[in-house]
C-alpha cells in the first residue's frame, strides 16, 4: 500500500478568531491535526486504528510559516501527505490554502509511536512502516537539530493543568502547549506584531493537576524569541520553542 494526499476543508469560526477576526494559530494547527487524522484514516493508521493495539500517535516537532491568516468565515483547504520516515520519526507536511488557492501557511512536523499503557515511546509498528511513502508534493526541509537553549528569561507565567487541557491520550494537548507558549509574552506584543514562525518542540508529557512555568526571552535579532515550557511538579522540560514576529 502507498501513502495518499489527504485534503480536508473547513471554515474558520468565530470561537476561534481573535481581536482582529483573524483564525488564530492553535486553531489552525488543530484544523491541520483534523486533516492529518482525516488522512492517516484513509491508510487504516489513525488514532483510533493505533489504540487499539495499545499504541498512539505522538507529535514530537512542528515548525510553521504563515503567510496570512485567514479570518472568520473564511473557507480554507489543508492538504497533508506523509513526507518521509527517518528511524522512528514520521514526518508529515501540510500546506494551507485560502478560497483562490493561494498559499496561506506551510508546516512540516515530526510524529512518533507511543506505548499508551507504559508511556513510552516504541519503533515504528510492521502495519505503518508497510505503507510506502508516496510524498504528494516536494517536501518541505525536515525539522531537526537543536534550538537554541532560553538564556534571557524576560517574561514568565504560571499555567496550571486543568480539565479541558487534557486530550484523548490523556496528557495536554499540544494546541494548548502552543497557547501559552504565545501567551507568554506581553499582550501589548501580542496585539501589535504577526506571528511569521514558529518552531515547537514537545519533549515530555504533563498532566491534570500539574502546573506549567512559561518563560520567554528576546535574542539578538529583532522579532525572534525563545521560549520554554516546564512542569513545576517533575522540573521536566515539557516544551522548546523559537518564535518570528514581523509587524
């Protein structure tokens, strides 16, 4: 069996817009894990194909560029296709289109397998490693290597873990993470500048009832910022970002 371009449509909502009407980025990652489930269901490897057999998707890495984002009531189209497998990373590629077909945001991610009984990661299963992959379009350049570690904290929150955080393999969803890995910094930041970029690392789970330290930072450059998240119960690092503001 071959891998197959999925392409999910949907219509941008009021509930997730912000003050300028325009989708925000949680809600366009969770549009783009929609299409990503629409598109792994076609091949028998969804999530709900993986547990049961004990087993889930795990998004490990994602990095974004957004062109434009689309606002309330807005048609868009997400296509995904498994763009490549590297040991135990999967990764996929998804590309967002406005009503006219322009471009508006391309991602590239990482995914892995993960044992949901003992909570650890495990090799690519026979049944999804079968499936050859067939890219549907160019590409894009895996996310990889390191990202540069937070030295200047200059902003810091504290996010506990509550009820409607937590997802479907029991820990916080990863459009959480992102949330307040942007609400980190200043609103008056938030309002002024456009998030261009992101680049997300997920490095371990956190649960109900944990309460998450944010921290952020400027570097060197104009626009661009480091981020961590940490869970205050374990000291684990759950979250690496880098992020790009353009005005």
């Amino acid at each position: 069996m071959k891998s197959v371009t999925g392409q999910s449509n949907f219509t941008i909502r009021s509930t997730e817009t912000d003050m300028n009407g325009q989708a925000t980025l949680p809600a366009l990652v969770g549009y783009m894990q929609e299409a990503a489930w629409d598109n792994t269901a076609t091949m028998g490897i969804s999530m709900y194909e993986l547990l049961e057999r004990g087993l889930t998707w795990i998004l490990q890495r994602m990095r974004v560029e957004m062109f434009r984002y689309p606002k309330h009531r807005e048609k868009i189209t997400v296509e995904t296709w498994a763009s490549g497998r590297e040991r135990v990373f999967l990764h996929r590629d998804f590309r967002v289109y406005g009503p006219a077909r322009e471009l508006l945001g391309q991602v590239t991610s990482v995914w892995l397998v993960m044992d949901v009984v003992k909570r650890q990661l495990v090799s690519v299963p026979d049944f999804i490693t079968a499936i050859e992959v067939v890219p549907g379009q160019e590409p894009l350049p895996f996310a990889k290597g390191k990202l540069p570690p937070l030295e200047q904290v200059r902003y810091e929150q504290q996010m506990p873990v509550r009820w409607h955080d937590i997802d479907l393999n029991r820990h916080v969803t990863n459009t959480r993470y992102l949330q307040w890995v942007l609400e980190t910094l200043p609103v008056e930041m938030l309002e002024k500048l456009q998030l261009s970029e992101i680049d997300i690392i997920f490095k371990a789970e956190s649960t109900l009832g944990d309460t998450v330290a944010a921290t952020a930072g400027p570097v060197e450059e104009p626009g661009i910022f480091l981020h961590k998240l940490t869970s205050t119960e374990t000291g684990k690092e759950l979250v690496q970002a880098r992020t790009k503001f353009g005005s």
